[in-house]
C-alpha cells in the first residue's frame, strides 16, 4: 500500500507549497499539497435526493468537479452510479455546493452507464453565484496510466461530524487498466474500465477526481472501493462515454476531438431543467435509463 495524506490537509489551505515548508516534507506530502492548493476551486459537493422505500425521501453525497466553464453553463462530471439503482428521484435536481460555499442547482445532462460517466449542468442565469470564472476547470491526463505513478484524489467523504471540508488523499496505481465485473461472474454487457489504486477514500468520495501527480491533470473519476482498495475510471473511458453521446454523435467532431472539445458541444446543446433523469440526455446507449450498477460508496 502507498503512503497516505491525512483525510484533512490544512497546510494546504493555508497556501503552503514545495518551495516553502514544504520543500522539507517528504514527495507524498508535497504532491498532496501541491494537488490541493492548485484544483481545490475546480471539485464540489452534491447533494442527491433519494427515494428509500422504508424511509421515504433522504439525501445521499457525492463529489463531482468542473470540466466545463463557458460563463454561460457550467458542466460538472461525476460518476453515473449516484444517479442509479440506489433511488434518485429522477429529475430532482442535485445541490452543488462549491470551494467558497456558493450553492447552485444542477440538473442531468449525460449519464453513461456503461463507462460509469455522468455530466451535470448548471446555468449561473438560474443562481446566485457571481463571477462564475473564478470556477476552474480541470485538464485530463490522455496518456494511460502505469503501475506505481503517483495519484492525488480530491473528494469529500462523509463525516458523522457533519464535516464538509475537501479531503486530499495520496496513492499510486496498483495494477494497469482492465476490464471488470461487479461479480466474479458479471455479464460482459455488464463489464466497465477500472484502475486499481490504493489512495483511500470513504463515502462521499464517488465522483471524485483523480489527479496524476506530475502534470496536475485528472487521470480518471474515482468510483468504488474497499479499506484495501479503491477504483477509478480511467480517461480513455471518459472519452469513449463523450463519443458515444447523441450530442456528440450528430455533430462534425472527429474520432480525435479532445474532451474540452466533446464538453464544448455537449453545453451547446440546450436541454430542459425538468428532464427526467438520463432520459432527456441519454449517453452511448440513447436508452435514457439510469445506472442499476450496485458499485461504489
């Protein structure tokens, strides 16, 4: 297993970096803190309505960050499984709550089950939040991942205190991208893109981006996990679910559009608040169904 930041990282929010204090403190710390203090305005909350059948309607907590900042819409890429067979309300609307505390409302825009993908939309028209550019987005990291590279996730797992803090967590890929079933036995319909990892996380977490420590770059979406590891999806995958889209599809972008270019057509693209889930903006598959996959925390 990798070394571990804390779950809390408040030098970080104090600015710190390699060149100061903690030029001193060993790589993990200064990658951490590095990650941290450089994408910390780019990763949100949700909050997510839920239907549970014996206790009525409840709240559940996801991370999510900025992929797309137009002024005009932001785009806010997680991961689908939120939205799934744990009882979203479809067509409820997810509370975003940003770095400075900012909330906003946000609404299905691309779910992709198959890659494990889902983007959000917010239009600041519709909020309170000022100066909207002061929200950056992330890059990706398109180069496939190796065993042993140095991964940062930023999320927010769930606190019992109550606890909303982002949480910087350090590890390194453990084994190379392969292909896995929810079960020993899973249906290769049923089969999605995972990288093994051993950063840790908790509840919360899911959605979360995972950054590859020597460019700053998001290198996939965290998704699942135990105490012993954690998974996350990688960028080819996202960028596959992105050219699946019927938003994509119909427009004149090649197989080589980058995902800054598919994310620039995809808010293009106007869609109504009141959409019902996936359905109004379904993914690869154009089924309009959400995910049933059981994974994640």
């Amino acid at each position: 297993m990798g070394t571990r930041a804390p779950a809390r990282t408040p030098v970080a929010m104090q600015g710190g970096d390699s060149r100061g204090k903690g030029a001193s403190l060993p790589y993990e710390s200064v990658a951490t803190l590095e990650i941290y203090h450089n994408h910390n305005k780019s990763v949100v909350r949700l909050r997510i309505l839920k239907q549970d059948s014996e206790r009525g309607q409840k709240y559940s907590y996801g991370t999510g960050f900025i992929s797309h900042n137009s002024a005009r819409k932001l785009l806010i890429m997680t991961c689908a499984h939120l939205f799934g067979a744990r009882g979203w309300v479809k067509g409820s609307p997810v509370e975003v709550t940003f770095h400075d505390q900012k909330r906003a409302l946000a609404y299905m825009k691309i779910c992709v089950e198959e890659e494990e993908v889902a983007i959000l939309h917010v239009s600041p028209m519709d909020t309170e939040l000022q100066n909207v550019r002061k929200y950056p987005v992330v890059e990706f990291f398109y180069t496939a991942v190796k065993e042993g590279d140095p991964l940062v996730m930023l999320g927010y797992p769930f606190s019992k205190k109550g606890e909303v803090d982002l949480g910087s967590f350090f590890g390194s890929v453990t084994n190379r991208a392969a292909l896995t079933g929810k079960t020993k036995d899973a249906d290769p319909s049923e089969y999605f893109e995972l990288v093994l990892s051993d950063y840790d996380g908790a509840g919360g977490s899911s959605g979360a981006p995972v950054f590859r420590c020597h460019e700053g770059k998001v290198a996939g979406i965290s998704v699942c996990g135990s105490k012993e590891v954690m998974c996350f999806v990688p960028v080819r995958a996202i960028h596959r679910a992105l050219r699946g889209t019927k938003q994509v599809r119909g427009s004149q972008l090649g197989t080589n559009a980058s995902i800054r270019q598919m994310l620039e057509r995809i808010a293009s693209c106007e869609s109504s608040p009141s959409v019902a889930g996936a359905g109004a903006a379904a993914g690869s598959s154009g089924s309009g169904t959400a995910p049933s996959r059981g994974v994640g925390r």
